[in-house]
C-alpha cells in the first residue's frame, strides 16, 4: 500500500485481503500508469471544468433536468461540505447510497469520491435486510437515501446498529420537494478542494448482484475507476465527445457505473439518467433524445426488436451488452433490424467492468471476444494448468484490475496464482476468440454428457415462441440429472405439451439432440437480480426441493 494514505479512518486497508493472495496486476500500458496521487473525482469532474468545458452537457435527468459538467461539480462540492462540516466524514469513512438512476444519484457518489469517503452504491429494490448486511459488513455509519425509498432504510437502520445516520435527498428532480441534504447544501458555497487521495486509496466498495447467494464486498481503488475508463472505452467503444449515452442497468451497478457515468465523462459526453426503463421504454427514450451509445442487457436488445416499427432507433451508432452471454440469435436480428452489430463483452463486478470484448468489425457471433488490451486471459483446468484450443475449462484472467474482497475467504477461491477465475466455463478457440460455454455451476453432467445451459438457452431463444428461458441440471432419478427449461412464452402461444414438443424438437434440430431439454416448464417470469441476471441457483434450488 502507499504509505501515502490520504484515509484517516483505516477500515479499508486493515480488511484488505494480504497481498499475498491478490491478483497480479498489470499496470505496464502508457495508460494505466497513473501518479501516485489520484482522485477519480477530480480527474472524471474537476479536471474538465478546470479545462474550460464546464459548461458541456453531462446528465440528462427524469423530469427534463440538464446538468452540465459545473452543475455537476458545484452539487458534488455541496455534498462534500456536508458530509465532511455537518456530518463529520472523514476520509476513509464508508457511506451507503441508496437511490435509482438520475444526476444526484451521481452527485451524491462524486461528493463522497472527493472528500476522500468510500462509496456503497445499492440498488433500489434491496429490503431493509439486504441493506442491513451490506451495512453491517462495511461497517457503514452513514447512508445517502433518495427520500422515495427512506422505509427500507429505516428498517435497515432498525437491523444494522452501526447504522446511525439516514439523510434523505431528492432524487426525483422534481421542483419544490427539497429534502434534508438540499437545505444542507444550500448553505455552502460551492467550493471545495477536493482531498488529495493515494491511487491505492479504496474509493469503491462494490457487492456482488446476488446470482450465486450470499454478496461479497468487492474493493477498488481511484486508480481501478480511472483504469475501466482507460481500457474497454479506449480499445473497444471508441466513444466520442458528441455521444449521448443511455442504458437500463443500475449505477449501483459497476456495469453501469461505467457505461452511463464514468465512461461518459471520460471523453466529455453526455448521458441520460433515468430511474426506470423497461425495453419499450428504453427504446422511446432513445428516439427521444438521439441516443447514440446504449449499455443494456441480451434481454432488452431482445424485447425492443418490438418496438422498432414505432422507434426506428436511427440516432443509434454502438450498442454494448453484458451482464449475461449474448445469444446469436439475438445478435443476428439486431443486426438485421438495425444494422448494428452488437458489442458483447464479459466482465465482473470483481474486474469492476468489461475485460473481454471485440470491436465491431472484430466480432464472431456468438463469441465473447478477445481479451481487451491490458488484460491477459487463458483457459485452465482445476490445477491452473492451461487447457488445450477447443477445449472447456476455467476463465482466468488478470490486468489492470483485479478482485480484492472486503474481509472474505472466498478471496483464496477467486485469485489463484495471481489470476482472477471468474467462475465462468470458456473454451478459446484456434484464432483466439473465447467462447462462453457456462457459469461454472451452470454446466449440467447428464447421463455422462457435460452440457452447456446456455448452449440450450441459445437454442431454445432460436425459436420465435420464446420470449425468454432459463436452463438448469434438475435432479432425476434414472439419469440423475436432466437438463430442463423454464421458459417463457411470446404473447399468443399456448403453454401446453404440444408446444413443449416443439421446442424439443426445435432445440433436437439445432444443436447435438443429447442436449435437449428433457422437461419443459413454462412460466411467467424468470427469478432475475435487479441488473436482469438470471438466478439459476434459484431454479436449481426448487429442483432440489420439490425432488425432497
């Protein structure tokens, strides 16, 4: 660690992980070689106000808010003064943020940045439980909360006993409703100096969305936030200053803490921050306000194939997905709609963003791509010996970034000699490309055969009856386990045997017959973390139950 600290409150460096069982980093590119002295908020915000471009557009917000860069900047100064005169931060400090999509959201994450705190983003849709735990793991005294969702903060607070402080915002943009950090900020001046952190100095804390239990803390570091700016925006998206950017995942979220804030900000953009924005409505809002860059999930590219006869979508030049694998099919017709080849791309909340990826004239449909510049990635068997082209094993990858868990020793499953595993089943094929096959616990055995769930999934998305699906080992007493389908039907087709059939069928035609889903069942609505992850975990669960 530098011995340079700007923390006064230790909590972060006393719970790293020992060095010993942390990821190599790779830090050797011209761009990832930052000074010792860095403050993410400072170089993402102050630095382009100081360089004359305050007054570009940077968020667009829910009610028709338009804050510039200054805007920004002056909201983020406030936020600073208060938690550090009124409530007593100090750098180091953890404080919780609780809130949806829209500028204050980012205002309140600036202003902890740059008084040196240490930010916990959450989700909008966690209970006063889930809240709790986060709190009670990072040790967490303070919470920003968006003043629409003040009750499951209260009851967080009634379950975390070092929880001792809930200031409300106004999140809504809307005029006149003024909560208790506006009538804070009013009173300061706007002005702040921004505290002068170490690169090394944790300014995230980041828990995992929940697809495999129980969350881990992820830390990173200034340098980390400057580092995913540097590398998938640099070598893959290729953004510009005239972009306006648009997604539906949450800033909670490092996928779209990336894709609709940092990234942005890194070349000067402008991006759209609203609280909710289910397929159709995403696509209206691109319409709307000519969106050129979109960050969302296979689902929603999906789903507003739907829409394109009422929002041609014609402002749109990049369209990037993550969050789970991007099926082909799924590709193939957005690009036939629209004629944009999707930018698929695999990270983690542990890498922080995107590692893995291909520009647009690079792309293999249906692989994930090659590992982004900075980063290194190989494909390994349990014992970490590296695995033959063509064939399955572990992802392990290493770079700029890497996992750091908050006081886990899950740490020592995740970082083995000095490589990152992702807990995803790859294969790289003869010209270098990586293929998802699985979530490592996605992969199903049945009657001898290994079988991709996604592989099944892609097959089954093929079809035009299913709008979504989720494939899972389910427990059998002859075969032990069978592979089975949840699915979920387009509007007007019947989910009945005869339709469970002809998925089979389907699915037998376009993939090796063995891997066929053996079971169908139909349903209306698929477990999903608030990003839109399927929780298989869930399905393979209630499988194991109803099988006593």
């Amino acid at each position: 660690m530098n011995a340079g600290t700007a923390h006064i409150d230790s909590f972060a460096r006393d719970n790293l992980p020992p060095e010993s069982e942390w990821p190599t980093f790779l830090l050797d590119r011209p761009e990832f070689r930052y000074p010792a002295r860095l403050n993410c908020a400072a170089e993402l915000l102050d630095a382009r106000v100081a360089a004359g471009e305050g007054d570009r557009l940077c968020f667009i917000g829910p009610n028709g808010q338009r804050w510039s860069y200054a805007d920004l900047q002056d909201k983020a100064n406030r936020i600073a003064a208060v938690l550090t005169e009124d409530l007593g931060l100090v750098p180091g400090n953890r404080v919780m943020i609780r809130g949806a999509n829209n500028p204050m959201f980012m205002a309140c994450w600036f202003g902890i940045a740059k008084a040196g705190g240490i930010v916990v983003a959450t989700m909008p849709l966690l209970r006063g439980q889930e809240l709790a735990v986060i709190a009670e793991k990072a040790e967490i005294a303070l919470a920003l909360c968006d003043e629409r969702l003040k009750e499951e903060m209260d009851a967080a607070q009634a379950q975390a006993p070092c929880l001792k402080r809930t200031v409300c915002y106004n999140g809504s943009g809307e005029k006149g409703a003024h909560a208790e950090l506006e009538d804070r900020m009013a009173s300061k001046s706007g002005a702040f100096e921004t505290c002068d952190t170490a690169a090394d100095d944790c300014v995230l804390i980041a828990f995992t969305s929940g697809t495999t239990g129980k969350p881990k803390g992820t830390m990173h570091f200034h340098r980390d936030v400057m580092a995913i700016c540097d590398a998938f925006p640099r070598s893959v998206l290729k953004a510009r200053p005239d972009d306006i950017f648009i997604g539906s995942p949450p800033l909670a979220f490092t996928f779209g803490l990336g894709g609709l804030a940092t990234f942005p900000m890194r070349v000067g953009a402008a991006s759209i921050l609203l609280e909710r924005l289910p397929p159709e409505e995403l696509a209206r809002a691109i319409e709307r306000h000519r969106a050129t860059v979109c960050f969302t999930a296979p689902t929603a590219y999906r789903a507003m194939l739907n829409a394109i006869e009422r929002y041609p979508l014609k402002s749109l030049r990049k369209c990037v997905s993550a969050g789970e694998t991007l099926p082909k099919p799924t590709f193939v017709a957005w690009r036939e709609a629209t004629g944009i080849r999707i930018i698929d791309g695999i990270g983690a909340t542990e890498m922080l963003h995107i590692f893995i990826s291909a520009v647009e004239e690079e792309i293999k449909p249906g692989a994930t791509g090659k590992p982004i510049p900075g980063y290194e990635a190989r494909i390994v068997d349990d014992e970490m010996n590296e695995m033959p082209v063509g064939e399955v094993g572990r992802l392990a990858v290493r770079g700029p970034t890497g996992c750091r868990y908050l006081a886990d020793p899950r740490q020592r499953d995740y970082v083995r000699d000095g490589w990152n595993l992702t807990g995803d089943a790859y294969l790289m094929d003869a010209e270098g490309y990586f293929h998802f096959q699985a979530r490592a616990d996605d992969m199903i055995v049945s009657a001898g055969y290994n079988i991709s769930g996604p592989e099944v999934e892609a097959a089954l998305m093929s079809h035009p009856a299913v709008a979504e699906c989720a494939v899972v080992g389910a427990p059998d007493a002859d075969r032990g386990t069978i592979v089975k389908a949840f699915v979920m039907l387009a509007a007007d087709h019947p989910g009945d045997a005869a339709m469970a059939k002809t998925l089979q069928d389907h699915v037998k035609k376009v993939i090796a017959p063995y891997k066929y889903p053996r079971a169908v069942e139909f349903v209306t609505a698929l477990p999903k973390t608030e990003t839109g992850k399927v929780q298989r975990f869930r399905l393979r669960r209630m499988e194991e139950e109803r099988k006593g």
